[in-house]
C-alpha cells in the first residue's frame, strides 16, 4: 500500500541532511530486498526518531534509487539523501505530544 510522501524543499533537505550526519545506521536492506522485517523497523524508527539511515548490503538484488522509491512509497517517508548505498528517510511525527520534533525550516 503506497502512502503520500512531503515533497521536500531545498532548505529542508540541507537541514535534514545537517541532522542525518551523524546518525547511525540501524536498518539495512540484504540480499531478501525490502523484506516486512526491514518495512516494520523503519516503521519504529520513523515513529520514535522521525529520520532514519539505511545501508544496503552488497548482495541486495536492487539498485539504490529502486529501493530508496520503494521504501519511500511503502512508508510515507521523503527521500532525503541517497549517498553512496546509505539512504536518508524522513516522516513527520502526527503525535501532538512529542517535544522531540524536528523542526524544519
């Protein structure tokens, strides 16, 4: 099921990339691709952390872009940053309580 992605502006993407650096990676894509495991532990990071760094493996069976689209179209989340075979996501948090949000410009 596709979800609805933010477009990004430039200034967005230069904030969330400023944040992103120094993130480490804690979902990566192997040689099963986009598996449901991969979809649920972005889902978690998104929610608890807004922005979230996935590496791909040498054995994944897909191209960079490829995956970055699909895990883009799967979650909802904007493509921020597609650097080598690290990928950069970010999703809004819709819970009024955090005070831990993201602030973009």
């Amino acid at each position: 099921m596709a979800k609805k992605t933010k477009e990004l502006t430039s200034r967005q993407v230069k904030y969330l990339k400023g944040h992103g650096h120094h993130l480490s990676v804690v979902v990566m894509v192997g040689r099963e691709g986009i598996s449901k495991s991969v979809l649920t532990a972005i889902e978690e990071v998104l929610r608890a952390h807004e922005l979230v760094k996935i590496r791909m493996q040498n054995n994944c069976p897909f191209d960079r872009q490829e995956v970055a689209k699909r895990l883009s179209e799967a979650t909802g989340a904007s493509v921020v940053q597609v650097l080598g075979k690290t990928i950069l996501l970010y999703r809004e948090n819709d819970d009024p309580q955090r005070d831990e949000k993201l602030r973009l410009p």
